[in-house]
C-alpha cells in the first residue's frame, strides 16, 4: 500500500478545505429538552469542525465550502467561522421570512451519569440540501494549493444530490495533488429520511457511501460504520470489547481489497462507563501496519465533537511530516481534550495537544 503523498506547506492556498454542512446546535446541559429553560448555541457540522479544529489548535490555514441562508442565524454561523480562522466558501440562499431554505438545527443535550445523551435534528428545507455539483467553482478553489480535502457521511445523506457533489469535488482535489479523507459517520436515521417507499435505508447508504469512498485516500471509521455504511464483512463487532481493536485490524484485508486506493484508515475507541466517564483509545492502520495509541480515562464535559477531534489531530499529524504513531496520537490527544469542553470545537492548545500526546498528563494506561 502506497503512502500519502502530502504536498509542501505553500503560503498561498489551503491546507485544509472541507465540504459540509453548517448547522446550529442547542445545548441544554445536563437538563432534558423537555424540562429546559436556557439553551446554549453552539456552531457545529462535521467538516466545519475539523476546519475550525486544524485552525485554531493547529495554527494551518483552512476553509469550510457550504451553503449559507442571508437571515440572522447565518450571520450568527458566519461570525463563528470567521472567529474559529476559518475562510468561508459559500453558496448563497435568501430566506423567504417563513419557510426558508434554513439552515439546520441540531438539539443535543449532554445527559448525565447513567442518563445517556439525547439527539435529534431539524434538517428541514435545509439549504445545504439544495447544493449540487454546480454550486462552486472548484477550479477557482483548487487554482491555489490545497492540501487536504475533507468531507463525511451526515452531509453525503442529505439529498440525492450530495454523492454527486462531493464525488466530483474530490476528484478535482485529487488532480489538485491533495490528500482525500472522509469521515463515515453512518448515520441511518438520515438515510431514512432520503429513502423512497420500498427502499432499504441501510442500502441506500452502502451504494452512497461506497461509490464515495473510492475516491478516498484516508478513511475515518470504526468497524461498525463499515459494516454498516459499506457493506463490508467482518467479525461481529458486540464478541469484541469496545477498547480492543482486534475486530478493525481483521477487517483491513477487506478493506484494502474493495477499496484498493485507501491507505490509511483510522477511528477512536470509547467504552462508556457513564455519560461522564469514558476510557479512550485510538488506531490507524497506514500503509500495511496496525498503530494503537494508549488507553486514558476522560472526565467528559461534552462529548459532541470528540471524534471531530480526533481527526484534526491526525490530519494536523500527516500534514506536519509527523510519523503514523506521532500523528495517531496528535488525534487521540485532541480528540480526549475536546471533550472536556463546551461546545463542538476547540478551545485547546497546541502546546497542551503536543504535552498529552506525550504522555505528560491524563491517566495513562501502560
């Protein structure tokens, strides 16, 4: 298996450049949606959150591409964009004053102890569902250095139309000499909302997600996701404790197999012992080889975002030279700091990520 060929840092251009949607997500806390009174606005998406996350802790140059709705909410997203350093790339929607296009509202509330958190969404005539493959100049995006290109699973259900918009996307990211990534992200509720009467979510996101991912270069995804979301065999994920990552080392062979043109694939392992309380890894399989980082006990605050988290640590990893293990555990240290955090995107340190990649801090299990 072939390594990334990452590209030069360039003064001109992207180091990162995601495709995704934004969304608004309201917090309650520790208190059940039905009971609040006060709810917290947090700025989130997916792919933003890896842009923001390699911005603000990781000091690279990044933009989000998305659809973006001219009313109040849009200008409360784009201001948190601008704030998180990164360039917003937008396709522009006006707000009809009642029905919209919107754009989309995430409820997420935090749980507690035994009570598990809640989430649910408000997708609709969202507008980053309106975008197609003609909704940007790419050619104008890539005409500068781009390094990386990033996008993930929640924004390829969102229409018919995204497995064609983002597919076209990253091939013109390739041809640009960026590195592709994609984070699974199997969400079958979405693909149930996409679906036609008679179809079979889970099909629907296997053909999509498939057709995707052979285009990709990193894969970030834990064994579920790709059997779920890829249709890929594999040993049966509930014989296997969630901390062990024998089950997604078994199934790389077959990744490689259908998948020849990915060479690095990753994802975080979590055993939940409450809401707040949760031991942590990480693996990444890179070029024929199994990395595994250390196990760590997190006390989480909010756990929204973690994986995000993760992601932007490794990618910051690949695209600073680092080695597979350096940038696995740039990724499994990011990822465990933002949970104790508010909100879905960073507030910590390069200097703390780099100090708990090392081992100085956390309780690490040997």
């Amino acid at each position: 298996m072939a390594t990334l060929p990452v590209l030069p840092a360039h003064t001109d251009g992207f180091d990162l450049v995601s495709l995704g949607a934004l969304v608004i997500r309201l917090d309650p806390g520790v208190v059940p949606f039905a009971y609040a009174k006060d709810l917290a606005v947090h700025v989130s998406g997916g792919e933003f959150n890896v842009a923001a996350n390699v911005s603000r802790a990781f000091g690279l140059k990044t933009a989000v591409v998305s659809a973006m709705v001219d009313y109040p909410l849009g200008q409360k997203i784009e201001s948190e964009v601008r704030k998180m350093g990164v360039t917003g790339i937008y396709k522009r929607f006006e707000h009809d004053g009642v029905r919209g296009p919107n754009m989309a509202t995430v409820y997420s509330d935090r749980g507690q102890g035994l009570r598990a958190p809640v989430v649910f969404y408000n997708r609709s005539n969202e507008a980053a569902a309106l975008l197609d493959e003609h909704s940007f100049d790419w050619e104008a995006i890539f005409a500068k250095k781009v390094r990386w290109f990033h996008s993930g699973g929640i924004f390829s259900a969102l229409s018919e139309n995204m497995p064609t918009l983002i597919i076209d996307a990253m091939k013109r990211a390739k041809k640009a000499g960026a590195i592709v990534s994609f984070d699974l992200n199997y969400r079958e509720k979405l693909f149930r909302s996409i679906a036609k009467e008679g179809e079979i979510p889970q099909e629907i996101a296997q053909k999509i997600l498939s057709s995707i991912v052979e285009h990709v270069d990193v894969l970030i995804g834990n064994e579920e996701d790709m059997q779920l979301g890829l249709g890929l065999k594999g040993p049966e994920v509930a014989t296997h404790g969630k901390l062990d990552p024998s089950s997604f080392f078994a199934m790389q062979s077959t990744v490689s197999e259908r998948f020849p043109n990915v060479k690095a694939v990753a994802t975080t392992m979590r055993e939940v012992k409450s809401t707040n309380h949760h031991d942590w890894s990480a693996v990444l399989w890179y070029d024929g080889k199994a990395y595994i980082a250390p196990t760590c006990s997190l006390d989480v605050y909010d756990r929204v975002g973690g994986g995000d988290g993760f992601a932007s640590g490794l990618i910051y990893g690949f695209l600073s030279g680092k080695t597979p293990e350096e940038s696995l555990r740039l990724g499994w240290a990011h990822g465990a700091l933002l949970t104790s955090f508010p909100g879905d995107t960073t507030m910590a340190t390069l200097d703390q990520v780099e100090a708990l990649a090392q081992g100085s801090s956390a309780r690490i299990q040997r």
